[in-house]
C-alpha cells in the first residue's frame, strides 16, 4: 500500500510527492524513554512501533526534539505528528487527529502524603482545583510544554505569571520536579497517577523514597482523557491521520501496544468501548 503527502509548496503547484510518515518526540517518561534500560520502552514508543507494524509499507521518520520546536513546527503547519496528545482540547483545536489511540484516568494533583491530608479538608475530596488555585498560596511546578487538557484555562487564570508557579527544563523534568516535591522545593503539580508509579520504579536514580499522593480533582470527576496522535494543521497533517486511522482497530488491539498501556497505566485504567472499536 503507498501513501500519498502533500506540503504546502506542492500542493500550491498542483504537483503529489510520495512522503513519510514523520512523528517529534521528546524525552519525557513513561511516554518516551531515551535511556536507561527501558530505553524506547515508553508507551508512545511502543505506539510509534505500532503504527509502523500495522502499516508496513509506510515509511516512517522519527525525529527527537524539545517539545516547544514539536510544537512550532506543527503549528507553522511544518509536516509533523505527535504520537501521544490529548485529543481536541479548547488549546489544540485545529490540529488534525486520529480517531482515540487509547484513553487516561483524568489529571490529579501530585503531592507530598502530608499535604494531600490538607488539601482534601480545605477543598474537599476530590479537591476543587479552582478553589485551590484561586484561594491557596502553594507552589505549583509543571514541565516545560506540558498542558493539562480542560483544565488548562484555569492554569492560565490563576497560576501562569504568579511567584507561585515554576517551569522545570530538562529530559527528565517531571522525575525532578516530584523530587522537588518531596524535599520542600515545591507543593504540587498535575498530572497523571501513573507518573507517581514511574518515577518510583526509577526513585534510586532520582531522589529519596518519601511518600508522594494523588489527589483527584472534582472538574476531571468521572471523566476520561482521549488520547490520539495530532498531526500539522495542513494537507499532509490531514493525509497523515486519515491514513493512521486505516489501522486504527489493528493499533488499539495490538498486542504489544496493549501490554505496554497496562505496564504503564496499569490492569484498571480506561479502555474504548466496543462501540469505539
């Protein structure tokens, strides 16, 4: 089977190019892994490897970069895909994507043990992240690039500028920055359960054996995050996605996809509907 892609310059032309299929990474556990002894063991990874399994005679580039250049480059209608993003949020709504790869358990506040005690009793359980935000003087931590679905506008209300928020840089940024979290540096973060789950597996490398605790978040109560790939908001994006979803029933069901979302997010974690299959 061949694909056909198109860029922008081509299309202007009236002329086809046969293209790959081209995905960003970024170094950013349990999704990508880089080093170590799960090196390209990351659910993601393993999704990428996927796409290529079930559409063999699709060429495929992989390119690792920082997320922000990902992102630039998808949005300056560059011909990129994003294995592993959240599926049409009110942030990333003219990206194309594939129809749901798999689904996440909702956001949650990370935190030390001691604190989630106190959130709970000062903003109930699940705790109010609104109230939280709006009421508490916490510090917040977050990776670079990393963005929180529909909870995001309440990030950018009440956190994005303030003394009480704090990027963190680097390939291993959330495993640092839940270090951060357990020696007093700073409160809490979002995210999701199983990063607490990956950064213990991996705690000799990264800081102490303290106690770490997911909070659920009320505005995320009995909801589901869809993940998919996205692709460039232009006709390659547009080609990319309707190809990937000729194998979409084959990339869910894939074995390997499947036991590495189990590795990762765990036996009990969301699964698509039959009715989704």
């Amino acid at each position: 089977m061949s694909f056909l892609l198109f860029s922008g310059t081509v299309l202007a032309q009236e002329e086809e190019l046969s293209a790959p299929l081209i995905f960003g990474i970024n170094a950013s556990p349990p999704f990508h892994i880089t080093q170590g002894d799960e090196a390209n063991n990351g659910f993601c990874d393993v999704l990428v490897r996927t796409i290529q399994a079930e559409l063999p005679d699709t060429h495929q580039i992989i390119r690792e970069m920082p997320h922000g250049r990902i992102r630039t480059i998808m949005k300056r209608e560059g011909s990129m895909c994003f294995p592993c993003m959240i599926n049409r949020t009110s942030y990333n709504p003219n990206y194309y994507f594939t129809r749901a790869t798999h689904l996440y358990a909702p956001h949650g506040i990370i935190t030390r043990s001691s604190l989630a005690d106190e959130l709970k009793e000062k903003y109930g359980n699940p705790v109010s992240l609104e109230k939280l935000l709006a009421q508490s003087e916490l510090r917040f931590a977050q990776p670079v690039g990393r963005r929180y679905g529909d909870i995001q506008p309440l990030i950018n209300e009440y956190l994005i500028g303030t003394k009480y928020h704090k990027k963190v840089n680097g390939e291993l940024a959330l495993y640092n920055l839940l270090a951060m979290i357990l020696i007093d540096r700073v409160d809490y973060t979002i995210d999701y359960e199983m990063m607490i789950q990956s950064y213990q597996r991996n705690e000799q490398n990264f800081g102490s054996g303290e106690s770490l605790a997911f909070v659920p978040i009320r505005e995320y109560e009995g909801k589901t995050i869809r993940g998919a790939v996205g692709c460039s908001n232009n006709q390659w994006g547009k080609n990319a996605t309707r190809l990937i979803d000729q194998a979409i029933k084959k990339i869910r069901n894939n074995n390997d996809f499947q036991q590495s979302l189990d590795y990762w997010l765990g036996n009990d974690r969301p699964k698509l509907s039959e009715s989704e299959q």
